[in-house]
C-alpha cells in the first residue's frame, strides 16, 4: 500500500484548502472519462460533453495530450502542481503554474503516466500551454457558472470533516476521504491501495482539498508541501432531479419536502443551503417546522448543528415509497 508518514506537528499544522484549478481538474478528469459518479454529475456531463468532445476533435493534438495525462494509475504531475494552501486562490495565478512547467518535465511526466514512451506527435514544447489553455476552458465554460455553489458545497464538507476531527479525531476525519485510504495510526496515513514505498512527510505542509467532482488524486511539491484532493461527500446536487415524492411536496410543500429528502444522512443547514440553492432563511425555516412536527432531530458536532430524520420521518417516506409502487388505494 501507498502511506506517508506524519509526525504530530505536521498533523497539527494541516488544514483544509479550496482551490479552483483543482476543482476545473477534476471536472476535466470526468470529462474526458465521460464517466459521471452521481446523478448531479450526470446532468453536468450531459450538458457540456457534447462541446468538449467537439473542441477535442478539432485539435487532435491536444486530445493525445489530455489522454496521455491521464494516465489509468498516474495523473502527469505537470498537470496537478500541488495547491499553495492560500485563503482564497485565484484561479488565472493557479493556471500560470501548468502554464510555466518546463516542456521537457511535462514530457518525462507524460512518459511516466503513459508507463511506456511518448508519441511522436507530443515531442513538442508547447505541452503545458495547451494543457493551461484546456484547462481554462474547462474553468470558463463548465464550472465558472456554478462556481459559488459549487464553493458552498465544498465549505460545507468541510465544516462536517472538521467536526468529525473533533468527535473521533483523525480516523474519523479522514475516513472515506477516498478510496483506498485511511489512517493507520502510529503516524501512517494510507492515502491509496497501490504498492509504493512510504514516504516520510514530517515537517512539511499538508493540504486537504475537496472538489466537487468524484474524482480525487495526490500531488507533492517535495518536501515543502503535499496535498490530498479528494471527493466531498455533499454531492453536487441538481434540486430538480432530487427524487421527492409527489405526495410528499403535497404534504409538506415541494422545498420543504426537497429538505426532508435530502437528510438520508446528517447535514448542516450550510449543506442544504448548497444541495437545494434555497436561501439561508428559507432552509432555517423549513427546519424549525419540520423539528416541531418531530420529523427531523439535530445534534450539535464540534462548531456546526447537523439535522438528520426521525423514525417519523423514516416510516413517512417508507409510506410515500410504498405508496408509489402500489399505487393509490381506488377511491369509491
């Protein structure tokens, strides 16, 4: 298995990080994979596929360059630099970083997550320039639009991994975080499946960053600072496809219902803010209703309040489920 060793002070010194050129990254890493991780993410690919597709079609060798770096186990490091950690990122600086990798890098990178040798059509040096220049239109054409959504979503997990650092500590923030990782104690952090020999990080910066896209990866710019990208877990969510019950929004009025729904698992009202699009007000309301007819519960978890449903509102739904496969009782 893949695992860096962390002494306690860099533990300490970790922290969570947004960063937009990761967030356009992992959005291209779907793109191109044209493989969608939710239902929220099925409608995205859906709408911009079509156009990336076409813009790859028109630049053949652009498109060898996108599926060169992305290899099936390696992500050409030219194309993650590993985050600065920085308050609020802009994301034309971060691009400069791809922009200005030296050519020959990217080729080496390129060569490794190919895992055998380049085609002669990317013996060139304007790799990392086109690679920037994709990347941004990624950025402009599929993320920028929903970006301060996307953003709340991303701020809300974590709240919710830092909530779970207090409650279990370090297992329980980093557990699920991605596949295959997980930690292991001692100061060993497993962050993949794959055998690779450990790597001693203890002095260095370590970065957590969410993405909204289901993909993750690792990057490192040794040995000052590593990163772990990752999946948050409050998908990207498109309210209209949010399965609600018919009945249901009858009962309780469509956004209130659209709550209710989406509390399978606890969530903070910062999450459902982001998952519906509804406004803070709006969400605290339908919250307090909702508590004082007993079908949600909250709990306090560190700094945040997560809301999750009652038994009442499990056997409610389990109703409006069976309901819907049997139909409704005839009427006289």
């Amino acid at each position: 298995m893949g695992w860096w060793q962390v002494n306690a002070d860099t533990l300490a010194g970790s922290r969570f990080a947004v960063s937009p050129l990761a967030e356009a990254t992992a959005s291209l890493i779907v793109l191109h994979r044209a493989v969608a991780g939710h239902p929220g993410e099925r409608a995205w690919l859906d709408a911009h596929l079509p156009a990336y597709r076409e813009r790859l079609a028109a630049d053949p060798v652009t498109a060898l360059l996108v599926s060169a770096a992305l290899g099936r186990r390696w992500i050409a490091d030219f194309l993650v630099p590993t985050p600065t950690g920085e308050d609020d990122p802009c994301f034309e600086e971060e691009l400069d970083r791809v922009r200005a990798a030296p050519p020959g890098s990217a080729r080496d990178d390129l060569t490794l997550s190919l895992r055998g040798p380049l085609p002669a059509e990317l013996h060139r040096d304007d790799l990392p320039a086109r690679m920037a220049d994709l990347l941004r239109w990624v950025w402009h054409e599929t993320v920028l639009p929903t970006w301060p959504r996307r953003r709340r979503v991303i701020e809300a997990d974590v709240v919710a991994r830092t909530a779970r650092l207090g409650q279990g500590g370090w297992a329980a923030a980093l557990g699920g975080m991605r596949p295959g990782m997980r930690w292991l104690g001692e100061g060993r952090l497993q962050i993949n499946a794959h055998d690779n020999p450990p790597r001693v990080i203890s002095g260095a910066q370590l970065l957590f960053v969410p993405v909204t896209p289901g993909k993750g990866w690792v990057s490192w710019d040794a040995p000052r600072r590593y990163a772990v990208i990752y999946p948050c877990s409050g998908a990207l969510a498109d309210p209209a496809r949010t399965p609600v019950p018919e009945s249901l929004g009858r009962l309780l009025g469509p956004a209130r219902a659209t709550v209710l729904v989406l509390l399978d698992t606890p969530k903070s009202t910062t999450q459902l803010v982001a998952l519906t699009g509804q406004a803070l007000g709006s969400v605290g309301r339908h919250l307090k209703i909702l508590l004082d007819a007993g079908l949600v519960t909250r709990r306090r978890a560190g700094r945040s309040v997560l809301y999750y449903r009652t038994p009442a509102a499990e056997a409610l739904l389990q109703a409006q489920d069976r309901r819907a496969e049997y139909g409704a009782d005839p009427g006289p």
